[in-house]
C-alpha cells in the first residue's frame, strides 16, 4: 500500500486534523470500517449508519492497532475530521490513484461478480501485480478502501462494483474510472429495489458509458448470451469484445462437459484454442471464465496461457459455493453468502453433479429483495427442487415465500420436506438428518443468516 501522512490526508480529503501532534505520522497498516479488521498502523473509518455508528467502536479500532480516524466529529485520539466520511474516502481513492499507475479494471452484473472478481485476480497475478476488492466490498465504503491497498507498483486494480439504485455505479465509476469494463448479466438480485430487469440493466450499463473511448483505450466485455447486456454495446464508445456459447462471441467455449460439479471445455479466442479444466465449482463458472478470458486477451495474454491460468485458479471468497468436508463423510456446499433466483439455480444444479449418487440434502432460506415477483420466485425454485430429484428440501423461516417453494416442491415423490423455523434450531434438526456420505447445499440471501450457520454444522460433527 501507499504510505501517507496525516497531513496528506487531510488536504486529501479537506478535513481538519484533531488530537495529532505529529502531522507527518504515516499510515502504513490496512485501512477498513471495521474496527476489527483495522491493520496496526492503520486508518479506521467511522462510519455513521443506520444501525451502528462507527464513532462508538474508536477504542476497539486504536487496540487493534489503527494510528488514526476518519471522522466526522473529534473522537480523543488522532483524527482527520470531515464533514461527510463517505465522500471523504472517496476523495481519499482518487488521491491515492495519482500515486499509483495501475490500470483499473470494473466488473458488475447481478450474480457472480465476485466468483469472477477473485478468477480474474488469480489470472492477472501472473501479468503483473494485481490489487483486488476483498470478498464482496463493491460500495462506496468498500471500492475506496481497496484502492486504498494499491502500491505504486500495482500494475491491475480489479475492482468490484455493486449498485441497489441507479446512479450506484456512475458514482463509483467516477471515482475510479475504468478502462475496461465487464458486465456478466442482469438477473433478479434488488428487483424489488430497481423494479424490474431492465431498470437492472439500465443500472448496470453506468459501466460502460464510463469507459473512454475505444481510441483512449476502452474496452467494454459483454456477455453475448443474455440479450440485455449484449444491448449494451450501443452505449459506450469504448471498443467492445464480447464472450458467450455462440459462435459471433469473440471469445466462446464449445465442448462444455460438467463432472462432480466442476466445468472443463475448450476455449477460442481470436489467438487460437486450449482446453480449460476448472476448479471451481458450478457450470455458471464457464461464463465467469470467459469474462475473464476475453478481459485478459484484452491485455495481451495468449491463449495458452489464458488456459492454464483458469485451470490453475482456486476457490478464494467464502460462502461462495465453498466446499466443506466434514469428518463424519458428510460435504457441505457452503453458497449462503447471497442468493437470487439464477444463484439458487446454479447452487442446486452443482449439489446434484457434485453428489453423483449420493444422498442430497438442500437446506434453503428466503431470497430477500425480490419484490412483488418474490412469492413466484420462490415456487420456482421450489419447481426445480423436485425437478432435479433432490431428495431431502429443509427449509428456514416462516414466511409466505417459504411456504410458497415448500408447496412447489411437495408433489415431487419421494422427496422428503423438513421445516425449521430458524437458524437456531437448524442444527439439532441436521444432526438427526445427515447421514455419512450426504452431499448438503446450504443456500439463502445473506440476512437469514446461514453463511455463518454453514461453519457451525461443518464443525459440529455428532457423537
């Protein structure tokens, strides 16, 4: 990371400096808004939100290690005082970019953004030193704090861009303007919040009008096989390059073949071909993969290279399709970090292929932020439980949306249907349940809570 001086930050960020008698003390350790995760020599960010207010966690934050606050009000130790905190970190990146030549690299889309985020950091290390958003941190907090990260001899910066309402990602594009920028697909994550797929789409496409120019340099990569980020093309003057299944894609997979969940196929690219063989879980990850081939062609990689750096790349963020192998025999998948309707797809196609002819157990909780289309949604999913011939569905929570994928699954013979209120009383029900050798998904947006609860039954291994 770069080092900078309380008095850089402050002309940085326009703030005032309090309780710092040293002006020219670095910060030299990591910066976050989490007063646990603040590196010694660090920046803690009080940040004042709906719930917890960051100015109530400075004395956690200083044991931790962090040198100094960024804040909006004088907290007893060093601090740079700001009017709004969040504008302040963002003033902070773009500082922090004229110090670095690192050539930024965007990516948004509904689902697996992250999953790519982490493949196209593994692929890139290999061309240069590479700078990436840790787990899922693609907001206005999070994106300043990973440039924060960068050196002066990054070469990528890969940034993650998320967005629950238009003008999301203008506003981070802004901050830190990308060169190339990839869209992997508007699916049904905040559909409840945007109001419907194209308002998604409208959404999503900030990134690509942010791009320059295809003659400065731009580059948009569009995923040919979904129709509204294919359209997308007609909105940025960038140069765009295109990946899918089709044969017009300019970069494609043909021979697709998924054994025990993982994907291998044979990848064109207009440099020539090579077989992948991914590691990564899910057939989804095919199209992640190819975002991140088309991106690093872009770059100059040949495709060889482009080939054996897929297949080398592993898993990296958690509860993204994590694979948990418990002592007793049984595996755990644990995907509950987020869900939508496409990733509940994804989840329970990847239990079936991984489990072969293994007992499946799907243990799935409510998709938030789905608006008026949640009931059916969830019917939906409901539908593809039986489909698939899963043999146990668990259900958590009470809900109408619930009730709703439990009533869809149940003409499916002989699934089995269990029920459990909550997380809390999840885990002796699973106990009782699991034999050796069960294959079990573990899947529900974040807020339900089974992210966590999927570690838990992973170490809770019955007498």
């Amino acid at each position: 990371m770069i080092s900078l001086t309380l008095a850089e930050i402050a002309d940085a960020t326009g703030g005032t400096l309090h309780d710092a008698p040293d002006p020219q003390l670095r910060i030299t350790g990591r910066s976050a808004s989490d007063s646990r995760e603040v590196g010694p020599g660090g920046m803690f960010v009080a940040v004042a939100g709906a719930r917890v207010d960051g100015h109530d966690f400075v004395d956690q934050a200083t044991a931790t290690g962090a040198s100094c606050v960024l804040a909006t009000r004088p907290v007893g130790v060093p601090a740079i005082v700001v009017d709004d905190v969040t504008a302040a970190l963002g003033n902070l990146a773009q500082h922090v970019l004229t110090r670095t030549g690192a050539q930024i690299i965007a990516l948004t889309g509904s689902a697996g953004k992250t999953s790519t985020k982490d493949l196209l950091a593994q692929v890139l290390a290999r061309h240069g030193e590479t700078v990436a958003t840790p787990g899922s941190f693609n907001t206005e907090i999070g994106l300043p704090l990973t440039v924060m990260g960068a050196a002066e001899s990054t070469r990528y910066l890969v940034l993650e861009m998320g967005a629950r309402h238009q003008g999301d990602i203008a506003y981070l594009a802004s901050l830190t303007p990308p060169q190339i920028g990839i869209v992997l697909n508007v699916g049904s994550a905040h559909i409840g919040e945007f109001g419907g797929r194209e308002a998604i789409a409208t959404a999503k496409g900030e990134l690509v009008e942010s791009l320059p120019s295809a003659a400065d340099g731009g580059v948009a990569v569009l995923n040919a096989d979904d129709e509204l980020v294919a359209a997308m093309a007609t909105r940025t003057t960038a140069a765009v390059m295109t990946y899918g299944t089709g044969e017009s894609a300019t970069v494609r997979a043909t021979d697709i073949q998924v054994t025990a969940g993982r994907a291998s196929f044979l990848l064109h690219t207009p440099g020539g071909s090579a077989p992948v063989h991914l590691r990564l879980l899910g057939t989804h990850q095919v199209h992640n993969a190819l975002a991140v081939a088309t991106t690093v062609h872009a770059l100059g990689m040949d495709t060889d290279h482009i080939a054996e750096a897929l297949s080398a790349a592993e898993p990296v963020s958690a509860g993204r399709l994590q694979v948990l192998e418990r002592a007793d025999g049984v595996t755990i998948i644990n995907d509950a970090f987020n869900a939508n309707t496409e990733s509940m797809r994804a989840g329970l196609e990847t239990l079936t292929s991984l489990a072969g002819d293994r007992r499946t157990v799907a243990v799935l909780g409510e998709m938030k932020e789905l608006g008026d289309t949640a009931q059916a949604a969830h019917a939906e999913v409901g539908r593809l439980v039986g489909d698939l011939g899963i043999d146990v569905l668990v259900t958590v929570g009470t809900t109408d949306e619930m009730t709703a994928l439990a009533d869809a699954a149940r003409p499916s013979s002989p699934l089995r249907i269990e029920s459990a209120d909550d997380p809390d009383v999840l885990l002796p029900l699973l106990n009782r349940l699991l034999l050796s050798g069960d294959v079990v998904l573990v899947k529900a947006s974040k807020s339900v809570g089974l992210e966590k609860f999927a570690n838990i039954l992973h170490a809770e291994v019955p007498a």
